[in-house]
C-alpha cells in the first residue's frame, strides 16, 4: 500500500472559499446526491464475482500459476501451527509498520493458562519522516535503538532475549526466520531494503549496537500475528483479518496445496497480500471517479487498487474528494469550501469513525467540518453521514467478498461440506467502525451461507500473536526433539540389520542341524513345487485367524479355479477345548460340501494349518503351540490332522481324505509357484509372520536323504526369543511383550506382525502424551484400551492419498481430540514402527536368499518369493521398504516378490494336487 501524492486540485475545485454560480435547485442536488453515493452502492451479483475472481487468483497463486492480472501473492509464512493455550515464556516483540510511521517494542510474558494472563508493557516510537525515507540501515539502527531504550526503561535479567518481528510489508518468506522485502507500502522508501533479508538486516543492527543479546526468532506478517494472537474458543483460529491503514488477510491452507513449499503433509499459513488483487471485470464495475482519482494521484499508481477501495488510509480520502465535489456543485456548505478541505489527508480514517458514530456523530460532524473550516448547517451533517456510511459499507461489502474467497478456498482445500472456523480481525476500521463489522458479519453470512463463521478479536493487535508464533516454535521444537529421541531406537541403520541378516543366518543353520536355535526350521515334507501338470478338484481348508475358510479348488490345464466360503469362530471357541474348535470346523465343512452339492463324496483335502507344528509326514503334524491368540485346550503336543479325522469320525455324516496338513506360508509359496517356477520362498506378513523356502535335503539333519530339496518351515516369528534380538527391543516392545498371551515368546513377530504393530503405536502415544507432546499432555482415556489402535489404522494414516483432515478424522473416530500438529507426529510414530517392521523383515529374507545362493554355489541367484498377508498387501509402503532392505543386504540375489493369490486356500489344494501327482507317478513306476 502506499501514500496519498502531492496535494492536487480537482479539475474545476478553486483555491477560492465559495461558488459564484447560482445554487442548484433542491431536486437537482437531490438528483445529484443521489447519483454520488449510488456509485458507491454494490450488488450481491457484483460481490459474488469478486468473490470469484478473487478465489481464481488464489487458487492461480497457489499453484505457482502467473495470472494475466496484477493478482494476490499468497506467500507461505512457514507458521505452521496456532497455539493451543499451553504456550509460556516471556518475549521481545518488534513492530514496525503495523500501525504506520511508528514502531512498537513489547515485552509479552505468556502464562500457558487463560485464567491467569499478565499484561504486556509497550512502549511506541514515531519514525522520523526523514528515516521513513532514508537508507534501510538508518531504519534498522533506529529500530535498534528502540529497542536498548525500551529494555533499559523495563530491566530484565542479563539473558539471552527471545524476539519476534512484526514486519507489516510484502515479503517473500524461505523461513520462519528468513524473509526478503518484496517492495515497500504505507509510504516507506527506505532505499537498500527491496530483495534483502529484513531479519538479517535487524540482527546486523542489534548487533551493532551491541547493548543485549537478542535472538530473531520469527519474522511475523501483522496479519499472521492477529490470527495467532485471538483467544482460544472452541477450537483454533485459523483466518486473520486486518483492515487497519492498509488491508490484509492469511489463513491456515494444506501444505500440499502450497507449490511453493513441495510439502505433502500439515498445514501452514499463507498470506494473501490481497491488498494488490485487482480484475478489470470483476472490480472495474464497482470502481467510482473518485477511487480512480485517488489512485491516479497517490504515489504508486495501478498499485494496491483493492487496498485504495477498503485501507483505513483511503477511506477519509474518499471520504473528502466526495464532500469536495458535492461542495463544488453547491449540495453542501452553501457551495463554500476551505483550504482545509481542499487539502489532501485532511479528513483520516478517525474522523470519518467519529462522524459515521449513530449516537455522538452529528455533533462530531460539525466539530470536524468547523475545524476544516467549514459552516455546515443541520442538512450538510445528515448528508455527510450519508457519504461517510456509503464509503464505509462499500469497504465492508468488499472486505466480505473477499474473506468469503477464503471462506470458500478452505472448505473446498478441506472438501467439508459445511465449514466452522474462527476468524480473528484486527485493524482501526474494525476497532472504531462497529457497523463496517456488522456489515461483514452480515454480508459473509449471505456469500458463505455454508460456512459457520464467528469473529474474534485479536487481542492487542498483532503483538501478543507475534510472541505467540515465537512461543509456538519454541513449543513444537522441544516436542520435535522429544518425538525424534523417542522413535530413535526405531531407526535402524545398515550396520544394525547387517547384524539381525547375520544373527538369522546362524539361528537358521543351528535350527536344520536339531541344536538349539529360536528358529525350529521345521521340515513340511513337501519336497516339490508344481510343474503345471496337475488336475482334479480338491478341498482346501484355511485356519490361521479368527476367520476360517473352506474351498473348493478345481485345477485343470492353465487355470486353476476356486469356490470358497468364510465362516467366523467366535474367541469361546478359539480359547476353549481343541475338540469344541475341530468339531466347529467339521460343521462348517459339511455346510460347505452342502452349499456346493458335494455332500458324500470324498476329495482329497488340502489342510492349510497357519501354527507352529512339527511335521512327522505329509499328513501328519503335531502342534508345538497355539499364536495369534488361539488357545484351545488339548490340543499342543497332540497331532493336529487326527484331531480333525476324529472330529470328522463324530460328525458321521461327511466323508473326507486328508491328504496333507500345510503351512499357510508353505501353501502361499506353492501358490505362486504354480504361475513362476522360480518361487522357492513363502513369506507371510499380516496378523502374524513366518517363511519357508527350499532348503538342500542334505542339510536338513531330522530327515533322511541327501539329495533333493524339502521345503522349510522356519517358524520365523519366534527368531529373537533366545535373546538375540534384546539390542533393538525398546520399552514400547516390552510392554506389548508383557501385555501379550505369550510373554517372551513370538518376539520376532511382535516387532513385525499386524497384530502388534498397533499395540507398539499406542504405547508411543501414551508415552508422547504424558510428556505432553500430544493432545495437549491431556490424557486420552481410549488409549488406555488395549488393541484399540489397530494396524489397519496404519495402513490408512499412512497412505500418500489420505490428506491430514482425513488423518484427522480416522483419529477423532478413536475418540481422540487433536490438533493438525498432533495428526502428523502420530503419523511419524507410526512411519517409524512400520519402517522398522519392513527393515526386520528385509533383513530375514536377505538372510534367506543368501544362504539358498550359498548353498548352490552360486554367483547371483534368481529367485522369487510368494508373499502374502494384509499387512504387505495393504499397507502403502511396507512391500516397497521390504524389497529395498533385501536389495541392500543381498546385492547378489535378484529377488521378484509375487503377491500371492489365495495362497493359503489355493496353495493347500496344490499342495494336495502335487502330493498326488507324485503318488501317482509312483505308482506307475512300479507298474
């Protein structure tokens, strides 16, 4: 924004005090009123399309988009978070070009708490005009100087001072800290300034005077501190508003949203710099003479012509070139006018509030008009109350037209259909026109009719927001540097997974020799993967979770086509006696054979058993013990495919042929290797982990046989339970550990599976919150809830398409009440856990891979790996953070991972299907 120019005539004003022309006649000035003040008159048709224009210039600037109009700049402030109440501290505040040619010292001390709220001192200092127009390090020593004085009259400790720096000028910001003068407003000149750091140039000064050790913490727009510096309501402020000598509006925007900041996550506020928005269609239609006039004369013509339309500086000015033309024409005065009046600036932005006030204003009026010596009578009073208020509503009109683009901007950036937001307001026009704020008030309500708006005003202007954005940085620091200690031991280096690949490897071999290793390397007596000649229809069973599975899987040449039904066992049953378990099982069988018209015949059946066995055959396999929270009775130790032949012996009315009892990982291998031969590994990841692979019968010690392959179940999950894995255990594993069904046990798949990674998350976020880095250090009583946090949560916060109101919800769906900040550190906890989940998995395949290319004597090795699993398949980065680990621990293995399809189903039935392949394949050879 900038001054009023050289005082100017008007074509056709006089120097002289009265018109000699004849007086018009009372209907001509009527006429002649009327016409005056209608240009000032503004449809909502008209508002609509600033509004419109006004978003489009927004939304162009936004994007990095030139629009072929001087248009708005929307300038990140990298203030990217408002205050939630706890803040505290004392800080120097530094004002300069806020209230114009003054500058303003405050010491604001913050409580944390709104009962308790400490005043601030403040003092203020006029520029002198010849600083306002000198050099820029003229400015910056005065502002130096003002600040040893004010410190000097108001003794502090000797410390090191916390300030933050109102700089009410278009500035391009690359930093909370950092932020260079675009161009110069409100009549300042200081040459040297335009394309520098103003920050800097006030650190050099403070340093030159050298009196305290001050430390420029954040350089704040006015209109960035009126947002930060309203009281709390209901929930955060997130627009501020100024209409003070020059008008200016932010908002919190989606950091994604933002071109210039290539940010994907939070949010920040951005100021608008609206002051300069200008479209000839939309604003043209609404421009009168006068404003025309005004710009034409004021120093930087064509520049700030919205500002010039609503700027407590232009207001009087309208105000004057009106009552100037309406005295020309002999409406007002008797057609005599003054010097005074004649004079630019003679009638400021105070008198017209003086003027336009309903109850004193007529007496004002002629105190004002006497003192710019006039003689109004009772009707020139009315009269230009009349001007006074039709220049004002304009400005509020506009000023609604505009706050409603942002309006608009923020539910279309949050996609909400109806929106509630605070909005701050600071500025002279707002203070001392109680009518241009009602006029808002109401003409937003027209324009954003879905928009809940409350206004709220800025307490002490922009001073106390300014030490509040400073007091918010020093907040989210010390809580980044808790957060980052605390999810430190979640990041894992190269040298640390080289040690786990390592500690594996040796636990894998001990394990195939029968020594003692936390890792079973169980044999499952598949010796084959399918070759493509199977065919038949079989049966296929699934137990490995809460939901359990029958199908029926018809493999002919090319295809393999499956019918499957689900059937759900309630936790009485999975935590009751193994017979209760079998015989539902064999219900839901016979349901299935039912339901398909396969009752009374006989199929073979794939048995796909997903817990820890210790297979003695194809058919047989004795239960070591129950996981993922099963805990039938009578059933550890005991041979789990005659305890389902039994069960089908009680239910006597279905016949079945079970043929083999399988590894869910084992039946996900045998899955994908039916479609790539190359797939000698399984991996699953979803509510619990395992892998096999093809191991050398020769190194598996519990079988006889020195030549061929048999395939391995490693039982993974338990890696680590001798200890081995203790160095990167932290206290959020113990606790799940302890909380677990199985204390000590499972250690590997507690750092891995989908069952636990949500218990590892909320413990984090008990812990964070008793710092009081997260929801305000309030307790939130639906974390106390075991498993409430599940790990689909993770899959979704996670997620590149989610933005973080929808990270938001997911949270407030919890129960949880949190603020955007706290939205992206639960965020990081859990893109720390899942990291660290993928690494550790990484690292056991990389451990895998490497000793299958070992054991060939291989120089590169090509293999594939079956994997399956909720948590690899839905989770948006887990299978790509797996395949890099492996990448960089196995440099020699080229591995392709194969998402499985059906594996547990479909691969069961072809393990069945290769079983009686080679059955039959004997049985011909011995023909």
């Amino acid at each position: 924004m900038d001054i009023i120019g050289p005082s100017a005539l008007q074509p056709g004003e006089r120097a002289s005090s009265c018109l000699q022309e004849a007086m018009p006649r009372p209907s001509d000035s009527l006429q002649l009123v009327q016409e005056c003040l209608q240009q000032f008159k503004v449809t909502r048709t008209q508002l609509q399309q600033i509004q419109a224009s006004l978003l489009c210039s927004m939304e162009q600037a936004l994007k990095g988009q030139d629009s072929p109009a001087p248009s708005v700049r929307m300038l990140p402030t990298y203030v990217g978070s408002t205050p939630h109440g706890t803040e505290q501290g004392d800080f120097l505040v530094l004002e300069l070009g806020a209230t114009g040619a003054s500058l303003r010292v405050l010491w604001v001390t913050l409580t944390g708490t709104q009962e308790h709220r400490v005043e601030p001192k403040s003092q203020e200092f006029m520029i002198p005009q010849e600083v306002i127009l000198g050099t820029g390090q003229q400015l910056f020593d005065f502002a130096a100087r003002c600040l040893s004085e004010f410190l000097n009259a108001h003794p502090v400790e000797n410390q090191c001072l916390k300030l933050g720096f109102n700089f009410s000028f278009p500035c391009h910001q690359s930093g909370l800290d950092r932020s260079t003068l675009i161009s110069w407003t409100k009549g300042f000149r200081c040459s040297g300034v335009e394309g520098q750091d103003v920050v800097q140039l006030l650190r050099d000064a403070i340093q030159r005077q050298g009196t305290y050790n001050i430390d420029v913490m954040a350089m704040v727009n006015d209109t960035v501190g009126t947002m930060m510096g309203c009281e709390l309501g209901t929930g955060p402020c997130e627009v501020g508003l100024i209409v003070d000598t020059g008008t200016n509006a932010c908002y919190m925007e989606e950091a994604r949203h933002v071109a210039a900041l290539d940010e994907d996550r939070g949010r920040t506020c951005v100021s608008i710099e609206w002051g300069s928005f200008y479209d000839d269609e939309a604003l043209g239609p609404v421009l009168t003479v006068f404003d025309r006039a005004l710009d034409h004369e004021s120093l930087i013509p064509g520049a700030q012509r919205f500002e010039k339309m609503i700027g407590g500086l232009y207001l009087g000015e309208l105000v004057r070139r009106v009552l100037v033309h309406l005295t020309q024409h002999g409406v007002l005065f008797g057609g005599c006018s003054s010097l005074a009046l004649l004079n630019q600036g003679s009638i400021l932005l105070e008198h017209v509030a003086e003027m336009e006030d309903p109850t004193t204003g007529t007496a004002h009026v002629h105190t004002i008009l006497q003192d710019l010596g006039l003689s109004p009578q009772a009707s020139d009073a009315e009269l230009v109350q009349h001007v006074c208020a039709a220049v004002c509503t304009r400005a509020a009109q506009l000023c609604a037209a505009a706050l409603a683009a942002i309006l608009s901007r923020l539910q279309r950036g949050r996609e909400q259909q109806t929106l509630h937001v605070a909005v701050a307001t600071g500025g002279r026009v707002f203070e001392r026109h109680p009518r241009f704020h009602r006029t808002v008030k109401e003409m937003v309500m027209l324009l954003a009719p879905e928009c809940d708006v409350s206004f709220t005003p800025s307490v002490d202007g922009g001073g106390r927001g300014v030490a509040m954005v400073t007091a918010v940085a020093a907040r989210l620091a010390a809580h980044r540097h808790i957060l980052e200690e605390t999810l430190a031991p979640f990041q894992l280096n190269f040298e640390q997974l080289i040690v786990v690949q390592a500690q594996m490897r040796e636990a894998m071999i001990r394990g195939l020799q029968g020594e003692a290793s936390s890792l079973r390397m169980l044999p499952t007596y598949v010796r084959a993967t399918p070759d493509g000649n199977e065919r038949g229809d079989f049966l296929a069973l699934d137990l490995g979770g809460t939901n359990f599975r029958v199908l029926l899987v018809r493999v002919a040449k090319g295809s393999v086509q499956i019918i499957n039904q689900v059937y759900s066992i309630p936790e009485c049953v999975t935590q009751g006696s193994g017979q209760q378990l079998f015989d539902h099982i064999v219900d839901c069988i016979m349901d299935f054979q039912q339901r398909q018209g396969l009752s009374g015949q006989s199929l073979p059946l794939g048995f796909t058993f997903s817990f820890p066995c210790r297979q003695l055959g194809l058919d047989q396999g004795i239960l070591l013990n129950w996981t993922k929270g099963f805990s039938a009775s009578g059933c550890e130790g005991q041979d789990v495919v005659h305890l389902l032949r039994e069960a089908i012996r009680r239910r006597q009315a279905v016949e079945l042929n079970v043929v083999a009892i399988v590894n869910d990982t084992v039946g996900t291998m045998m899955s994908c290797g039916y479609d790539d031969p190359r797939c000698e590994m399984g991996l699953i990841v979803g509510t619990g982990t395992n892998a096999c692979y093809m191991e050398e019968l020769q190194n598996v010690a519990s079988v006889a046989g020195d030549s061929g392959h048999m395939c391995i179940n490693m039982e993974w999950g338990a890696f680590g339970d001798d200890g081995s894995l203790d160095m990167l255990s932290t206290c959020f594993d113990a606790s799940v550990d302890q909380a677990s069904i199985n204390p000590g046990k499972q250690r590997f798949e507690k750092m891995i599976s989908g069952m636990y990674l949500g218990e590892i998350v909320r413990h984090i976020l008990l812990h964070l919150t008793s710092l009081g880095v997260l929801f305000r250090g309030q307790k939130a009583q639906c974390l106390q809830t075991k498993d409430i946090f599940k790990t689909k949560f993770l899959s979704e916060i996670e997620s590149d398409s989610l933005a973080l109101r929808q990270v938001r919800a997911i949270l407030e769906d919890l129960g949880l009440t949190l603020t955007s900040d706290d939205a992206l550190m639960v965020l990081e906890v859990c893109q720390a856990v899942s990291r660290r989940a993928a690494q550790l998995c990484g690292a056991g395949v990389a451990a895998v891979v490497e000793k299958m290319r070992e054991n060939r004597g291989l120089q590169e090795l090509t293999v594939s790996v079956g994997v399956d699993g909720t948590l690899y398949k839905l989770h948006p980065h887990f299978s790509r953070l797996v395949s890099a680990t492996v990448q960089k621990l196995a440099p020699h293995c080229a591995v392709t991972f194969l998402q499985s399809e059906d594996g547990s189903g479909k691969g069961a039935a072809l393990v069945t299907a290769v079983a009686c392949r080679l059955t039959q394949m004997t049985q011909m050879a011995h023909v």
